[in-house]
C-alpha cells in the first residue's frame, strides 16, 4: 500500500471516531451547536484563527503539521463530511413540531447540520484549510493570488455557515384577508410576535389557459373526446360538436353557456365536472399559476410602507427578508390566505461575498491553468 492511500485511511478512521464521539456527546447532553451564538461564536472563530497560526509558526516541522496539510488526509475527512451530507437526502430536517417531546437521538437525526458530529467535521476542515492557506508559498503571481482567493473566500463560506446559522431567526407568517399579522412560527412551532406588522392589500395571478374537456363512459371505460384551452371571456368555443360562451371566471371556479342547455354550468375545484348529455361529462381544470404577487402593507419601527412581494423576489428592510411561499383562496374570497417567510440573517453579506471570491478565484485557477512538472534533462549536443 502506498504512502498516500495510509495517509487516506488513516484521516478517514480518525475523522470516523472524532463523529461518532460527537454522537455520543449529543446523545449524552442532548444539546446541538445552536448554542453558538452571538457573541460566542465571534469567540469561537477568533479562537480558531489563534490555533491555525500558533500551530503554523510553533509546530510546522512537526509529523502531525505534515500529515494534517497533506491531499490525502483531506480527502479523508472531507469524506466523512461527505456521507454525513448524503443524510440529509434521507431525513428530513428542520421539524415544524415543537422538539421538546423528541428524544435526544430523533432529535439529533433531525438537526444533523447544526449536531455536534456536523460541527466536529467542519471544524477540523476549518482547521486544515486554514493551516493549508498558511502553508503555501508567497508568490507575486496570478496562480497565488487566485489560489488565496479561492481558499480564503471558501474558509469563510464555511465559519460562516457553520458560526454564523445560530444568529438566523426564520418566522414563517400566515396573512388573512383584511387582517393584520403580526406573529409568525419559528421551525419548530413556537409562535411568537415578529418585528413588522403585515396587511395583504391585492393578489394577482397570472394563470396558463384554463381546459375543459368532454369525457365519454361507456362499459366502465373512460375515454376524453375532446379538449378545448379558454383564453378569453368574449370568445365562443367549439367542443364535442356544441358552442358554448364563458360567462364568468373566478379564482377557483368557470361558469358557463352551452347551446343546448338551458341553465349555466357551475363548475368549481369542489365540483369540477357536470352532465353534458346521457353518456358524456364535461370537466374544467383550472390553468396552473405561472406567475404570482402580492401588494402588501408592513409596518416596521413606525414606518409605514407599500411594497410588492413575488416569488423569488423578497421584500428588504433593514436586515430582514420577506419571501412570498405560497398562497391558497378559500370560501370563493377575492383575496387569498398568503404565506409569508421572514428571515433574518446578519451573516448573509458576508457569505454572499465569499461565494462570490470562490467563484471568482475558481474562474482564474482554471484561466492560468494547470501546473506541469518536467524534469531537468541535459541534452549534449556536437558541434
């Protein structure tokens, strides 16, 4: 076995034991990092960056500083990393239960990015990357500046997401018509008053064409016959052989005409489908939402504003980001139940920065291109 697999192997069964102590301490204390808060977890940071250089400048020579800052024994811990994250496709996170009735271990299966063992691998990642920026040689060129760039931009990415996710306070907020809001519930369930007041004014939708379609049962067998797209009130359409006009479309309903029907047909998503003769069905699917906005009220520190809220399109002020989640009409009401999501993240600039220096110095890694090491040759030649 080569030199670079036992380094590989041996950072994969040290990063190994380092979480699975990380469960058991979790499991003891039934406590996640959520703790780390403003200010300790400046305190924590500053005293990482303390440990990175004391170990650069007092243990650089020494066997543990070599194998700690060697690829293979990255990739190791970076693995660990790896399977602790592929997780997370499999449980899902953040409960909107309260966590108080859940045991330590559902606890800890449910908050995986915020557990000890988590943290215990982003930590050490911390650590080797920061001893890994140290390491490299200084150099006047553009390979060096954009390695920098890159390794810092993604330390801080990382301390970030890791220090900072305790600061973040996230309400999601339910807006009734023609009612004021001014409570939200946090991921776990609690409901608690939030730092603006909201009043949904207008909601408008802008909606793919709504079909109808003619069904044919004979012999238990279902079949659709034909099918029409309504894109306006003033036209007339053709379907299964008969005219018929559209009188009227609402949020959740289609009122219409037929030649030979007397009376309108009322079809709704409660009650989509009505007789059309002896064997057939007419069926109305409403047209699913492509584009949605609300025009809200909010009141923040006695300011009073009006603002547009879409989807993918926060409302910002000050530090806080509201989002439009979803929405849902009842009792044919003109204005709908929205959904709110207010999010407040003091380290979001900052990470937006970061990600923005890997991007940047990924992209001139790859312009100044790969490093090729040729040996010395000393070719004799005659004259």
């Amino acid at each position: 076995m080569i030199e670079s697999e036992k380094k590989f192997i041996k950072s994969f069964i040290c990063s190994t034991i380092a979480v699975i102590i990380g469960f058991f301490i979790e499991l003891v204390i039934g406590q996640s990092t959520q703790i780390w808060k403003y200010p300790l977890n400046i305190m924590l940071i500053a005293s990482l960056i303390f440990l990175i250089g004391f170990t650069h400048i007092y243990y650089k020579k020494s066997k543990i500083y070599r194998f700690t800052t060697h690829i293979y024994s990255t990739l190791g811990i970076l693995s660990v990393t790896l399977i602790l994250l592929l997780a997370l496709g499999f449980i899902p996170q953040e409960i909107s239960s309260d966590s108080k009735g859940l045991s330590n271990l559902s606890y800890l299966y449910h908050n995986i990015t915020t557990s000890i063992p988590f943290s215990i691998c982003l930590f050490t990642l911390l650590y080797i990357l920061g001893l890994i920026i140290l390491k490299k040689k200084t150099q006047k060129t553009i390979r060096y500046i954009s390695f920098q760039l890159n390794h810092i931009s993604l330390w801080i990415a990382i301390a970030v997401g890791m220090f900072g996710a305790p600061d973040k306070a996230e309400y999601k907020i339910v807006v009734e018509p023609e009612q004021i809001a001014q409570h939200g519930y946090t991921n776990t369930g609690i409901y608690q008053k939030v730092p603006v007041s909201l009043m949904l004014n207008s909601f408008t939708i802008e909606r793919y064409p709504d079909i109808l379609a003619i069904l044919h049962k004979e012999n238990e067998t279902i079949t659709e016959t034909d099918t029409i797209e309504i894109k306006s009130l003033s036209t007339d359409y053709q379907i299964g052989g008969k005219y018929i006009s559209v009188l009227e479309q609402g949020n959740n309903y289609i009122k219409l005409t037929s030649t030979n029907k007397e009376d309108t047909l009322l079809l709704s998503q409660n009650k989509p489908f009505a007789p059309w003769d002896e064997t057939e069905v007419i069926a109305w699917q409403q047209g699913k939402p492509r584009h949605y906005k609300a025009q809200i009220t909010l009141e923040y520190k006695k300011e009073i504003l009006q603002k547009d809220i879409e989807i993918n399109k926060p409302v910002i002020i000050d530090n806080y980001y509201i989002y439009l989640e979803s929405y849902e009409f009842k009792h044919n009401n003109k204005l709908p139940i929205i959904i709110l999501r207010l999010v407040k993240d003091p380290w979001y600039k900052i990470m937006h920065l970061a990600l923005w220096g890997i991007l940047i110095g990924a992209g001139l890694l790859i312009f100044v291109g790969p490093v090729y090491k040729t040996n010395n040759i000393k070719i004799d030649q005659n004259d």
